[in-house]
C-alpha cells in the first residue's frame, strides 16, 4: 500500500494514475488518453504502480513528504504574492547577472568562486547602477550565495528580493516592507499572522520601531555611541556580564552583546519589529543621518527572532563609498580572508550621479518561514543541500 | 585539528585537558557580523555539559577517544570484565563507571565502552535488558489498582518495582536508564 498524496504517481485498478486532491475524496487521472478523473475513495485499494515504463516514486529520494509538497505550494503562492505586490505598486523587474568579478567586500560574507569569478552575494551593485542610469522603482528576485553558511535560517544557496526606490526615504521602504510581509502572509496563511514554531505573530502594518542603541541599552545593558575605540566597547560588554576576549574587534563585541541579550528579546516579542539607526561602523553601505555622523540610515526586520531584512538609505557619495571599499578590503586582508576587487564599474555610477535612494534586501526563504510556519530553511527549499 | 566545518553530533574534541563529545550546535551569523557555530560539548568524564560559541576559523583539537563494541563477561568484587569479541582482548572496569545499571547486567550483555587515551571512561548499556523474576511476594487478590507496584528480585540480584500481577518465572523488560520496569515479555 501507499498512501495517497497529492502528486503522486500511483495505480488504480493495475493502470498508471496520479493523485489529484487532498485526503477524502481523492481524484485520480490515468494516464491512457488523459480523460477526465474518477473520483476513488480513500479507503480504496490504491497500490504503488509496478507496471509499464513509470517506475513511480517508489524509493526515498523520488518521495517528498506530504508536508514539504505543501510548503512547495505555499511557496509558489507566496512568490505570486510577491510579485504582485511589486506590479501593483509600478516597479518593474530587473534581472542582473549572478555571475559577476567583484562580489560584494562585507568582511563577514564569503563569496563563492565560480566561472573565473564569483556568484553574488546581493544583487545590490548591479541594481544601484540601474538606480543610476534612470530607473526609479525596481525589483529584483534571484539567488545570492555565501560561502559556507548552513544552519536552520542558513543556506550557501537561498533567494533574496532586492527592491530599491530612486527619490525617496528609507521610510518609504519601511512601509513597503510592512506591506509586503503582511501580503504575502496573507495570500498563503489567509490573514496577517505569520507563524514560527509554538507561536503566532501578528505582521498587521504598522510595525513597532526601536533604535539599535535603546535596544541594547534595554536589553544588554551597554550604551553603544558608535565612534569609541575597540577596547572601550570590550570593556563595557564585559561591564555587562557577556564575556568577550581581549583584543576582541569592535563589530564582534557588538554581536557578542547583540546575540547575547537583544536577539532572544526580540524573539520573544509577539510583533515584528524594525530595529533603526545602527551605529556608523555597522554602516555597511548605508548613508550617515544628516547632522549625526555616528548613525547610519540602516534598519533592519526582525519577525518572530527571523532577521529578514536589511534596508539602507543608500551611500551616493563615491568619495566614501571608495574609502569603505579599500577599508573592507584592507581589513579582509589582514583577516587573512580572501580580497575582491573593488567594482570600478558601481563607483564610476555613483560618480555620474546616484539619486537619494533607499533599499532593502529581504530573504525570501525566511518570509516562507514565516508564512507556513517551517521550523527550518531547508524545510521551505525544493532541495536543500544535503538532498541533492 | 578540526574547524567548525567539521562539527556535527558525535565529534571528539580535547578540552582543557578534557574528553569532549558534541551533542547540540547550531550555525550563529548575524546579517553583518561573524558567523560562529554555538555548540554544546558533554564532557566525557563527567557527563557535564557546557556551550561554547565556535568561530570561523577557530580550531578544535581531536581527542583521543575510541569507542569500542564489548561483552560483559562476568563481576570481580567491585569490578566488571569485558572482553572485545573482534580480538578477544579482556578489559577490567570498576562497577562505579556504570553507576546505578551495573546489577541489571547479565552475562555475555552486549556494552558500548568509550576509551580516552586508551582508559575506559564510559558504559553504555543496551535500553533495555530482559530478565528472569527470581523471586517476588504474590499480589494481594482485590487490590488491583494500576500504579501498586511491589518489590521483586531478577537473575542478576537487582531488585526492581514490578506491577502487582508480575510472577516468579516471569521474564520482563527494565530501561537501564531508570532501572524501571517497562512490560512483561510473553515466551
């Protein structure tokens, strides 16, 4: 006996079928002359099929599992979602390569090598000189890859969606975000309440916002400004009772903290919220706040303990974004991590003229998560990694 | 040396000196931070367990731990002999290693023992062994309510908490876990 699950390739009567619908009444097409289903009880004897060419899905890697061909589903609804949003919204879709020779220089992601150069790690350079030859509304939905990430909310491959918008604030890409997520939750779950596992939590716009430095004031109990050396935020973690070495980096002594106190505290919250202003070395390729150096307009989504999207009012300066590079270069080199080349071709863009612009990068496989409540990436993927 | 690419459930590691295994970690990377692997090691001499944050890049040291398929053979005073079936090497442990399970252990029961630097540190027993009620007080007639449990002796001299129903000749199934008796087992 097998069991009757929609998709799979069965036999009814000795003749090849497949299975049509869920559980109870369960429609079957057979395969000679592909006419109209008949309706066969789920209590009918319905066998693996074993004649003719089609083996049937009868070994444990052709099968998938009842919940996963579900998830599949959800996500195909999800990404129709999606897209919609975006069309009704006018952003046009854009496609840029994945294959590209200067990745992205973020100290902390690792490019995978590939082809004589590397598959990106965000679309983002590509996008912004699209940014900078016109358009103003764009999207982009693609495969980004770093190396060696793999873990429940970690894949090497996952999809991002991209969405920038020329002439506006970050606070216009806040409430598309907001939006968004309460969409697509919607179209796959039926109402604005994403699930993570034990719990539900309601993604209704709009959503509470917090400074990253009241955040780890609260929650961590250290004061962050941003322009202190090293050794002084070390010391202030430790103050703190979250223990970091000597020695230890200023980015690093700020996760410590942020992963020690104020991550599990934004998990437990029963809403979404945005966390704003981030301290100017954590910048990355955000603008600083007009009148306030020590802060960049960066924010970040956190749902249900899920980081699911970084937004940045973009750096249009080329002077600093030059700076930046050979900085993220330097300090990746005396990391002993490997060196990209810095994109010559973004730098020349944002020379010619970069509108103020904001942009979010979001992880889809994280806002299906979200949506149907998987525990896991894996679980949302067609094949994870280690089913290929 | 192994790196955090190497880290899964089961790994050996030295730790200050100590005998580690893994039993929990889990893939840490904040959008714009490091990425570290938070795992949980047990400490193989004491069964303690602690959570260190493994960075990328950081290197662990593996330990010199075998883990080999053994035989109980028979008890000498405090101790217990085992013997290797694959090359029939005999290996004397004291009956503490295994702590409350050792007097539910029969001739010939099939063990897990973990070497560190070539000295047995650890027992594992099967779940459950099978043993003969040698003798046990009848149940009083009447009072046959389920959680009344009386005292009986096994073949190993164990004494276990049985149901009121259980009889001498009886063989039933105990957890080594919780020495607890689990069922009877029908012949």
């Amino acid at each position: 006996m097998t069991s009757v699950v929609r998709g799979r390739v069965i036999a009814v009567d000795g003749e090849l079928a497949i299975v049509r619908g869920e559980r109870g009444d369960v429609r079957v097409r057979t395969c000679a002359g592909w006419r109209p289903g008949d309706l066969v009880e789920a209590s009918a004897a319905v066998q693996p099929f074993r004649g003719g060419d089609y083996p049937g899905p009868t070994t444990e890697v052709a099968r998938l599992p009842r919940e996963r061909l579900a998830r599949l589903a959800d996500r195909g609804a999800a990404m129709a979602a999606l897209r919609r949003f975006f069309a009704d919204r006018d952003f046009l879709e854009v496609e840029t390569p994945l294959l590209v020779p200067a990745p992205g220089l973020e100290l902390h992601l690792d490019a995978v090598a590939a082809g004589g150069g590397y598959l990106i790690t965000s679309p983002e350079y590509q996008m912004k000189r699209l940014l900078a030859a016109g358009f103003e509304r764009i999207y982009q939905v693609c495969k980004c890859f770093r190396a060696g990430e793999h873990g429940p909310h970690h894949a090497a491959e996952f999809t991002m969606v991209e969405w920038y918008r020329g002439f506006a604030e970050l606070d216009a890409i806040a409430r598309d975000t907001e939006e968004l997520v309460a969409a697509v939750v919607t179209a796959v779950a039926g109402s604005p309440v994403a699930r993570v596992p034990g719990r539900a939590i309601d993604v209704a716009p709009p959503w509470p916002r917090l400074t990253v430095r009241e955040a780890m004031r609260r929650w961590a109990g250290v004061e962050v400004a941003g322009d202190e050396p090293a050794p002084a935020l070390v010391a202030a973690v430790r103050a703190a009772g979250i223990d970091v070495a000597d020695g230890t980096a200023w980015d690093d002594a700020f996760f410590a903290a942020f992963l020690a106190r104020v991550e599990p505290a934004l998990a437990a919250l029963d809403r979404p919220i945005l966390l704003e202003d981030w301290p100017a070395p954590l910048a990355a390729l955000a603008r600083r706040k007009p009148g306030d150096p020590r802060t960049a307009l960066r924010f970040e989504a956190y749902v249900g303990g899920i980081e699911l999207a970084n937004a940045f009012g973009e750096l249009t300066d080329p002077v600093e974004q030059r700076a930046r590079f050979e900085h993220d270069q330097a300090t990746r080199r005396a990391r002993g991590k490997p060196v990209y080349p810095i994109d010559e071709r973004l730098l020349a863009a944002l020379a010619e003229g970069l509108p103020p612009s904001a942009g979010i990068a979001l992880g889809v496989d994280r806002l299906v998560m979200l949506a149907t409540g998987a525990a896991t990436i894996d679980g949302v993927v067609t094949f994870a990694a280690g089913e290929l | 040396m192994y790196d955090t690419s190497d880290i899964r459930k089961g790994l050996k590691v030295l730790m200050d000196g100590n005998p580690y295994t893994v039993v929990e970690f889990q893939f840490v990377k904040p959008g714009k931070g490091a990425a570290f692997t938070r795992t949980k090691f047990k400490n193989l001499l004491t069964g303690a367990v602690v959570e260190r944050n493994i960075r990328s890049g950081e290197k662990l040291e593996p330990a010199n731990v075998e883990t080999r398929d053994m035989q109980f053979l028979y008890k000498e005073g405090g101790d217990l002999v085992f013997m290797d079936q694959t090359n029939y090497e005999q290996v004397t442990i004291s009956a503490d290693l295994i702590g409350s399970a050792h007097d539910l252990m029969k001739d010939n029961l099939p063990c897990t023992v973990v070497f560190f630097n070539e000295r047995p540190v650890d027992v594992t027993l099967p779940t459950f062994v099978f043993l003969e009620v040698t003798a046990s007080e009848p149940g009083v007639r009447g009072d046959t309510s389920g959680n009344v449990q009386k005292p009986a002796t096994v073949e190993t001299g164990a004494s276990v908490n049985v149901p009121l129903f259980i009889r001498v000749g009886d063989t039933i199934k105990i957890d080594t876990r919780t020495h607890e008796y689990v069922e009877r087992v029908n012949k």
